[in-house]
C-alpha cells in the first residue's frame, strides 16, 4: 500500500472538484508481455526484458522500449498502464528516470520541446524526494505545444511504495485540460490549449533526452491501453490471436486481443500443437484475454505451430474466431516455478544488473561459472530469515551456486552444510563467496539471506548436470474403462 501524506491531501481537493473525463472506447492495446507488434502499434525496445504472462521489465538503467502508432491519438483520450514492483525510493539511480513519455515526435529527444511538439511525460528521480530516507514521488512534465506551454509539477516526494502492490497509470487529455491519475485518484490536472501535433509515439523507460534520462530499473509494465471519447463501439469483430509464449516445457502461455468466453477456451480440443504436442489442460487466466496450456513437454529447439479453433469472445451476439495460426520456439531453460515471483530465471554476465529490483551491475565472474543459469533475486529481500523463503523446481539433476555477501557472519543454518569452493563473484556494491550443493531433479528450497542493511542478497547460478529430466506432466486419462452398476 502507497503511504500519502501532506501533498496527497492536496489533490484530493483538487479530485473533489474537478473530476476528469471518462473516455470508454478502446481504440488499441497490448499486454506488453511479448514483442510482437499489432494493426495499431510497431514495438521495438532495447536493453529490457519480456517476462510472459506479467510484461515488460526495465530491468537496466539503459532499458528502452519505443512503441510508434499506425495513427494519430484523437485530441480527446486517454493513456492507461499497469505498473508492478514500482519503488522509486530504492530504485532511484540518477537524477531524472521516466517512467512513461507520450509524444508527437519519434526521436524522444528535447528538441521537440522547439516547434509544435507536445508531451506529456511521468518520471522519477533521485531529486523528487522528501529527502527523508525511504520517501519519494513524482515529477509530471507537460506541453500542448512546444516550450512556451511547458507545465510541471512535483507530486507525493513524501509517499512510501509497496513494491507488490499493482498499480495503474493514467494520463486523460482534451482540448483544454490534461490529467495525471494513479490508482483512480486525480493527482494532477494542468492546462493543456493549442495542442497541433497529436500524440503518436510512447517511450516506456529511458528517452533519448540525454544521459540523465536513465530507466527506473526493475519497474513490470503491462496492459497498455488506449482509449478515445464516446461509449464503447458495438463489437462485431472476432477475438485476435496475439501471442503464443512457452514458460515452461510444459505450459504454454496464449494471449487474445479481448476477453474470451471462458466456457469455450477452457476446452483442450480447441487447440491443437505440431508436431504433436497433447494439450491437457486450459485454464483462462484473471481479465479474460489470456490462457493457460498445460501440455506434453516441449523439446528444446524445435518449432511448433499452435492451431486455435471455435474459439468466441464475450459480446453479444459473441463473434467467432474461426481458426488461427501462431508459431513458436520452445528454449529449455531447466529452471521454472520460482517463488517468489519478483525473483525470475535469466541468463547473466558481467555488465549485466544482478538483481530484478537494483541497477548494481556483475563485475567479476569467475569463468567456472560462466554459463549458468540465474535466479535473480530482489536486493530487497536481504533481511528475510526464514528458513524457507526462494523455492524453484530443477528438471534436471544440478549443482546450485549461492554467492553470500562476504560482510554477513554468521552463515545462516540453512547453508552451513553447503561447500565453500573458494570462488568469488564481484558486483558494484558487494562482494560474494560461493558455496554449492548438488540437487536431484525436482523442487529446491533456500532459506532467507539473514543480513542487515548494509548488506546485500544472495545470488543463485544453476548448472544442469545431466540429461535425465523429470516428468511434469500430468498422467493421462485412464482407458479401456468399463463400470458394472451391481444390483
């Protein structure tokens, strides 16, 4: 839960009086958990990371993701996307960090603050605080046509995040007026006259403002909308196939481009994987767009199609998709199930951030232990001390590296019995010895990292032993069944 105080008492007033527009007809949007572009919207992003089924990670100062539409934004609409993992106060790397930029012009530098070129971006930094350790907030910068129509304003310096908390983003324009809107609540509402260049274009994370305008790192973005005024259009169109994404060998994640009729997609006959691939189970997931699929296991490296048929979506009268088409590559990772969900499964080297909620960057890696598959951990999650905390499943027999800050003494219980190699891995803010232990396929438990607030968390490598893989399927129906009702 976000903690408001003073300024936020402020524009509560300000959302008493003044409510913003309501625009209800989508006109575009995107889960942001892949790639691929669509009819409204070309995605390209460089240095960031798609996680499927939760969205679009700046996981790097350097994250960048550019997304140009086919056409202009209406002069009356609204921006909306949800952001998860969000805190400004312990990700705050430089000055300036946005979040979020719309704008007329694709370049994303200032000069389209000399011309007709209008903005509206949402940004953090390590200047938009209280200067009270753990509280930070907002900086919205704003123009309707070029820099003599420049508005900005500081919001919530003194707010405290929950990095679990989900929260949604909102930027409502019109002919006269601009507002920002987190959460449902109107934090701010500007001038925004003259407007003659039309929004086309969106940054997500680092602009090409200069070298101080540096991605939020460890920020999830996702369901990205758009919306134009008047009431939502009578649908007549059947639902779009959009994505198909392994996150396991056996369960593959399905994206619609609308909610679906869920009495019809959780049929397994509706889908059909070549070469053949059975399909278990389906199981829609919370919004309606995405499914499920529990399935054989995949094999590393092959090319699968996935053919979806009969499948409706939710208007009325429902409409159709008849058949869709989408390929796929499976790429075996041998790691999956990992909770927490903020720690994800990656590949790293030097240069790379070791954690998914911190810029601090590998600086030494020994090259055993080039290669290996990581658990990146949240840095947020050093002073937990249970004796269970990061769990992951293992499909094949392997040797687990846990790299333990050299400041933290003693060993925690849970990792006296593992072996010290001698091996040390180095990052910009500590350094680690390493200790391993080998698993047999399956479910592996780590205790908490136990440490104190100059410390840091633990690293996890993974290396795949041998070949034999666990069987995660589910077993199949019985047959041959025969049921006698006795007198």
């Amino acid at each position: 839960m976000v903690r408001f105080t003073g300024l936020f008492i402020f524009f509560c007033l300000i959302q008493a009086v003044a409510a913003q527009p309501v625009h209800q007809r989508l006109i575009a949007q995107h889960s942001l958990d892949h790639g691929d572009s669509t009819t409204e919207m070309a995605i390209t992003q460089t240095n960031g990371r798609f996680l499927p089924g939760q969205g679009y990670q700046t996981h790097q100062i350097s994250s960048q993701m550019f997304i140009a539409l086919t056409r202009n934004l209406p002069p009356q609409g609204t921006f909306a996307i949800d952001v998860l993992n969000f805190d400004p106060a312990n990700q705050n790397t430089s000055e300036k960090q946005p979040l979020v930029s719309l704008l007329s012009q694709p370049h994303g530098t200032k000069d389209i603050f000399y011309g007709d070129g209008s903005w509206a971006q949402i940004r953090t930094g390590q200047v938009y605080t209280s200067g009270v350790p753990g509280e930070a907030g907002f900086k919205i910068d704003i123009g309707a046509c070029g820099l003599d129509s420049r508005e900005d304003v500081r919001l919530l310096e003194n707010a405290t995040w929950n990095p679990e908390q989900r929260h949604e983003f909102k930027m409502v324009w019109t002919t006269g007026k601009i507002y920002f809107i987190l959460d449902g609540a109107v934090l701010m509402q500007a001038p925004f006259v003259g407007q003659i260049e039309p929004f086309r274009y969106f940054y997500i994370g680092r602009t090409n403002q200069g070298p101080n305008y540096g991605s939020q790192p460890g920020l999830i973005y996702s369901n990205l909308r758009l919306y134009e005024a008047g009431e939502p259009l009578q649908d007549t169109l059947p639902p779009i196939l959009l994505s198909a994404h392994p996150i396991n060998a056996s369960l593959l994640h399905v994206e619609f481009n609308e909610p679906i009729d869920e009495g019809i997609a959780v049929q397994t006959a509706r889908y059909v994987i070549a070469p053949d691939l059975d399909v278990y189970s389906a199981q829609v997931q919370p919004g309606g767009r995405e499914v499920q699929l529990q399935t054989a296991e995949h094999k590393d490296g092959q090319t699968y199609r996935l053919t979806v048929t009969g499948i409706a979506d939710c208007a009325e009268p429902a409409n159709l998709l008849e058949m869709a088409l989408m390929n796929y590559v499976y790429r075996f990772s041998g790691v999956q199930d990992v909770l927490p969900p903020h720690c994800l499964v990656d590949s790293l080297d030097i240069g790379d951030p070791c954690y998914s909620d911190r810029p601090y960057l590998l600086t030494h890696l020994p090259d055993s232990l080039r290669g290996r598959i990581w658990v990146v951990t949240a840095n947020d999650d050093k002073l937990i001390a249970a004796e269970e905390f990061i769990t992951f499943t293992v499909l094949r027999r392997s040797r687990i590296t846990v790299a333990y800050d050299l400041q933290i003494t003693p060993l925690p219980a849970w990792l006296q019995n593992w072996r010290q190699t001698g091996a040390i891995i180095r990052t910009e803010d500590s350094d680690f010895v390493c200790y391993q232990k080998t698993f047999d396929a399956g479910r592996v438990s780590l205790g908490g990292n136990s440490g104190g607030n100059s410390s840091s968390m633990y690293l996890i490598l993974v290396e795949l032993l041998d070949d034999s893989v666990i069987d995660t399927r589910p077993p199949d129906p019985p047959v041959g069944l025969r049921v006698e009702v006795l007198p």
